[in-house]
C-alpha cells in the first residue's frame, strides 16, 4: 500500500520547478545544518550532528551535480558549494559548529536570491543579466 504522505511529497516535487527545487534544497541544507549546531552544541548527540552534516554534505553534492559549468556563475556556486562541504567535513570531525554558525547565514543568502530569481519575469532577468554585463 501507498503512503499518502509520501505520494504527496513525491508529487509537490515533481511540480516544482528547478528554481523552486533549489530553494528547498538550500532551505534544507540550513535545517540540517542547524541541527547539527544544536545536537553539538546543546544535546551533545555525535551520532545526530553526523547525520545532519552528512546530509548537508549530500543536498551539496546534488547541487554541485546539477551545475552547468558552461554558465559563469556556476563556476562561483561549485566554489562556494565546495567551501561549504569542506567546512561541514571539519565540523563534523571536530565536532565543533562554530563554522557551521557561520556559514548558515550564507546559505541563506542564496536561498534569498534565489527566492528573489524565481520571482523575477525572464525579461527582466534578461535586462539584470545585460546590465550586470555593462559592469
């Protein structure tokens, strides 16, 4: 039998757009990562912080995959996906969140533009793209 809650959530995915996949993956990395601060910092669970980073780690790895390195900017988001995985490797060695606090608001920030992309018309995405050009 069917788990309708599954089945829901297997098709909300499959409705989204790319643009919307992104920003959840993001939304997710963030709550995966804030787990992990709180299971080492607050609840003192290794196994939990683990897991949550290794998540991280693994909505990271799907991003970078689905880069298309003929566009400028992924070359910038693999950097920046690559700074976050090394980063979220050395917590998880260390057990230590101190990076992690810190790179939770840039996660953020790119959710936010993203957010920001998806509801932009491609016209005017076009003329950002022109403009950003002229710089």
């Amino acid at each position: 039998m069917v788990n309708p809650y599954s089945a829901y959530k297997k098709q909300s995915v499959q409705t989204m757009t790319p643009v919307e996949v992104i920003i959840k993956m993001y939304s997710e990395i963030e709550r995966q990562f804030a787990i992990a601060v709180c299971a080492i910092e607050e609840l003192k669970d290794i196994r939990k912080a683990n897991d949550a980073l290794i998540k991280a780690q693994e909505l990271l790895g799907a991003l970078r995959g689905s880069l298309d390195m003929s566009v400028p900017i992924s070359k910038e988001l693999n950097s920046f996906y690559v700074f976050f995985q090394n980063e979220a490797v050395k917590a998880n060695i260390r057990k230590d969140a101190t990076e992690i606090k810190k790179i939770i608001p840039l996660i953020a920030d790119l959710r936010d533009a993203f957010t920001q992309i998806s509801q932009m018309t491609k016209e005017e995405i076009e003329a950002q793209a022109n403009s950003n050009k002229k710089k």
